[in-house]
C-alpha cells in the first residue's frame, strides 16, 4: 500500500506549538521559583506515574480482547490498513464493554495500543471508525504521543496526599488548554486522511454521541447542520479546559469551520516528500505559531 503523507504543520490547530511551550515555561519557572521541594514532588510523582501506568496496563489486559487474526478480524484489517496508509509501525488494538467516555482512545501499554469500545464496532462503519483511529494515529505523527502519556497518568492519578495532590492537580489543569487544541489537530488530521469527507467525519461523532440504543436515528447532515451553529465563545473554551471534556457536535463545528477554509483543498494533498519528524523539531517555532489563535 502506497504511504501517504500531510504536511502536518498546516493541519495544526492554531497556536497548539505556542500554547504548549508557553505552559511548559511558566510550570517550569512557577515550580522552580515558588517550591523548594520540587525535585522531592517530581520523584513522587515520578513513582505514582510508574505505578499507575502499571495498573492502568495490567487493567487493559485483563478486562479487554486483543484484536487478532482470530479475533475481531475485520477490525484487526482495519487498523492494519490505517497505519500502513500512513506509514505507521501497527498498532495493537484492545475492545471492552466499559473503555470510558471515548469511542477509541491510546491507552499506556509499552508499545503504542489502542482501546476500542464493543459497542460501537456494531455502530460505526469501517469508513466511521477509520475516522478515530486516524485521529489517534494524528496524535502520534504530531508528536502528541509523548505528552499525552503524562497527561493520562495525570488524569487517572487520584487524591494522595495534600503536599503530592496539589502540584499535580495544578499540572493537570495547566495542561488541559494544550490538549484540548491537540484534539483539534487529531481531527483534523483524521479528517485528511478521509480524504476531506466532513460528512463521514460527522456520522461518527453523532453516531456515538447518540449511543448504541439511538444511533440508527440519527442524521449526519443535521448534525452538521447543529454543529455549524455553535458559536466559537471564551466561555465555553472555559467549560472544555475545566471539565476536560469537548462535545462531539463542537468538534465537529471545528472541523466545518477548517474544512470551510480556502487552504483546506491544499491542506489535504498528500505530500510528495518526507515530513520531518523528532521530539526537538517538534519544539521549534513553525508557521502556525503566527497564526491568530482561536478559542
């Protein structure tokens, strides 16, 4: 299969590079400055984030199936053929009856491994689920990967102690603006891997958000058409970074707005040569940074 390959700088959220340096400086400088027992905090947090993942991954393992060969065959083609589209090593899959919140999301096992919820492989079309696969496959070519797992063990870390709790919760909250706009991205690098098809794009989101008992109601036409009405407001960009939490209905209204743009015909072209890749080229400044940031 022919890989192909998106100039991911111009599929970025606006301002994602910007927001993420700047949050990791003002931590930086914050911790350093304000708490004398910083490196003591970061160890502990260093042994609680070990733990977790631990836990995390022996819990993936007991309570999931792993797609195979033998098992979930068809899935296991699927996931197959998107990382092979994109040039990507193959993703080990996972499918439970209670993965979360999220249709299809990376979980910390020690190679990278995707879990995907048993109900909505009745509900989605191969097309529909190619769409979340892709957006996880978009975190890893962005270099999202390595943030992300942090900000998992974050997420899953629970009450501690007063003195290890604190700091963290803070790190937690402070992070939440850079993955709110790295989801951005992932759609819509998901989106270019489609091909530029919103409307496939929408039938996904509206078909988990309706849910396995309500999906067959639903319209992904309308759907767009609800999403295209909500209003980009500081507001609710409050609401998405404090609860963690973006609807599928304002995701999708971001990814109409992008693919409503007159760059976007371009945007979705494969690209002829290699994109660069690595953890420091991730950190310098590109052409996205100028750009006007959005809520």
């Amino acid at each position: 299969m022919e890989v192909v390959r998106f100039d991911t700088t111009a599929l970025r959220e606006p301002g994602e590079q910007k927001l993420l340096r700047r949050t990791a400086f003002v931590l930086a400088v914050g911790y350093v400055c304000a708490i004398g027992l910083t490196l003591t905090i970061f160890f502990l947090w260093f042994i609680v984030a070990c733990l977790t993942v631990a836990v995390l991954r022996a819990r993936y393992q007991a309570e999931a199936i792993e797609v195979g060969p033998r098992q979930f065959a068809k899935l296991n083609e699927l996931v197959a053929r998107c990382c092979a589209r994109v040039g990507e090593p193959p993703l080990r899959a996972y499918v439970s009856i209670d993965p979360g919140n999220w249709p299809v999301f990376t979980i910390p096992v020690p190679e990278p491994a995707v879990l995907i919820h048993a109900n909505f492989l009745k509900m989605l079309t191969d097309d529909e689920m190619e769409f979340f696969i892709y957006h996880e496959l978009g975190h890893a070519k962005m270099g999202h990967r390595a943030f992300l797992n942090p900000v998992n063990v974050l997420e899953n870390v629970g009450p501690i102690s007063w003195v290890l709790t604190t700091p963290l919760e803070i790190i937690r909250y402070a992070l939440r603006p850079w993955l709110r706009k790295a989801d951005f991205s992932a759609d819509r690098y998901a989106l270019a891997c489609l091909g530029g098809r919103l409307e496939v794009a929408a039938a996904a989101l509206a078909k988990v958000t309706a849910g396995d008992e309500m999906f067959e109601q639903v319209d992904a036409i309308s759907f767009l058409e609800q999403s295209r009405r909500i209003e980009d407001s500081r507001l609710l960009a409050c609401y998405e970074i404090a609860s963690g939490r973006i609807g599928n209905a304002r995701r999708l209204s971001r990814l109409a707005r992008f693919a409503a743009s007159t760059a976007f015909p371009a945007v979705i072209e494969p690209l002829a040569l290699p994109e660069k890749r690595g953890m420091l080229g991730w950190f310098r400044r590109r052409p996205d940074d100028a750009a006007p940031e959005s809520s």
